[in-house]
C-alpha cells in the first residue's frame, strides 16, 4: 500500500514538473501578444512626452528628455477655447445620453420582458432586425430630418434619441437579464399590491443593476470615442466634444501639433480607464448573465 502511495505521488509529482514548462510558455506567449497589442498605446503616451521634432525621426522608444510642454500646449486648445471646454462638452452629451438609455432602453425592455402585450413577439423582432441595420444607411436621413428641425449644431441630434429607446442592443441585453429574474418575486409584489409601474421601479430595477451598469458603460465609451456623428452635427467649436477636439491639432495643409494631440489623446483614456477599472465587476456580470440566459 505504501508502494502504490509512493508510485501515485511520483507520478504526480513528475506531472507537474512537466506541467510547468507548458503554463510558462503559455503565459509568456500571453504577455508577448498583451505588449504586442499595448505598443500603440505604449508609445502614444510616451511620445507626448517627446518634442515634436522627436517623435517620427525613428530613433529611441524612450524619450530623450522629458517635456511637459505637450501637456501644456494641449490643455491651453486652440482659438482662446481651452481643451477643459471640450471635455465639459463631453461629459454634458455622456452624462445625458447615459440617463436617456438606462431610463428608455429599461423602460422597452421591461415591457419585452415581463408584459403581455399585442404584436410583442412583432415588434421585438423589428427590434432585433435593427441591430443588423448598418449605422450608415440611417445617416443621410436623420441629418435631412434634424436639420428639417433645426437642430443642426446642437447637443439635441446627440442626446434626445437616447430617450427613445433607439439602442436595440441594450434592449436585447436589458431584455435577456431581465428574463432570469424570477417570477415569483413578481408574483409576491403584485400580492402586495404593486402595479406594473412600481414593480417596475422598485423591484425590476433594482435587480437589474448589473445589465444597467453594462448599459452605462457601454453608452460612456461609445458616446465619448464617438467621432462621426458629433463632428455631423457640431459646427461650433465652443460646442466640439474631445473627439471632435482633438482632430483640431492635426492639419492636412499645415504643420500639425503631434506632440498636443497625443498628450490631449492620453488625457481622454483617463476616463475611460477609471469606468472600465471601478465598474468592470457589474460590466462582466451583466454581459455573462444576459448571454447565457436565452
């Protein structure tokens, strides 16, 4: 018996020697293609602390001196409008269309979820159909209809249809979260005396934080990269967002400022990162949970 316990340990000993060399290599092989995907990143932000004379002569990854001058230069904007303006720009169109999808996409998908209601399965594969639509063919004639509304050069093209539940893949990603809830504590709420409103309000709402949160997320990185549509519709430059923003300092015709653009560049991921590192845990919940339930 003793022999047979000493075989089992040696064997499972020798199997983890040669276990080893197999997860080193593979964790290498991971952290070679993270850096290899990080490069660019990488060497944005180390070129915003390069000069400008620096950055495309092909000579060291490192800079040779340290400027903040980049920084500086790019904060200070262009045409006595500060780069501050164009990230408060950002946040006002984030921080509406945040509210305008939580509040609408919740809204239709709590009807899609938990009501009866005629031509449901209908309209929810119309829903469906949306998300197969491409964004481009709907531009031409949301920019007739907008501008029909005068409109044009305002924040209203932005952040109004959010309230309108226009986001089909929220809806979906609300709906399927929704759906796992159980029907009981539906049921206990309704015994109680609770409407649909209500038990839309203080029971489905609650339980849906993580699907809300992933909404939220979600609508904060796409609405601040969101370069097209705001570049579209703003003309002014008290008006322009950071993305819009920061096509200011390159130009096609003239000497462009390399150095600002990638320190302004650096400084718009900052939000980005902090949402990503502070709510990843509801962000991966809420993905998991709406895809597996179907």
């Amino acid at each position: 018996m003793k022999q047979i316990n000493i075989n089992v340990a040696a064997e499972n000993k020798t199997r983890k020697v040669r276990i080893k060399p197999a997860r080193i290599l593979l964790h290498a092989v991971i952290i070679s293609l993270g850096l290899l995907m990080l490069y660019p990143l990488i060497w944005m932000v180390l070129s915003s602390f390069k000069e400008n004379t620096e950055i495309f002569q092909g000579g060291s990854f490192w800079p040779k001196s340290f400027t903040l001058e980049n920084y500086v230069q790019g904060w200070t904007g262009l045409s006595g409008i500060t780069f501050g303006k164009f990230f408060l720009n950002s946040l006002l169109v984030v921080g509406i269309a945040i509210i305008g999808n939580v509040l609408s996409c919740s809204m239709a998908a709590y009807a899609f979820a938990r009501l009866d209601f005629t031509f449901k399965k209908i309209l929810f594969a119309i829903m469906l159909v949306t998300l197969m639509l491409p964004f481009h063919v709907t531009v031409i004639p949301q920019y007739i209809m907008f501008n029909k509304l005068e409109w044009i050069n305002t924040y209203l093209p932005l952040t109004l249809p959010k309230f309108l539940a226009t986001e089909g893949f929220f809806i979906f990603l609300i709906v399927q979260f929704m759906r796992s809830i159980p029907r009981e504590l539906e049921e206990a709420a309704e015994m109680d005396g609770c409407g649909p409103i209500k038990m839309y309000w203080f029971l489905i709402m609650p339980l849906s934080l993580p699907a809300l949160i992933t909404t939220m997320i979600f609508t904060f990185i796409w609405t601040w990269n969101d370069f097209f549509t705001q570049l579209l519709y703003l003309s002014d430059m008290e008006k322009f967002t950071v993305a819009v923003g920061l096509r200011m300092f390159v130009d096609a015709m003239g000497e462009s400022s390399w150095g600002a653009l990638f320190a302004m560049s650096t400084l718009s991921l900052i939000p980005l990162f902090i949402i990503f590192i502070f709510f990843q845990k509801y962000l991966i919940e809420g993905i998991t949970t709406g895809g597996v339930k179907g």
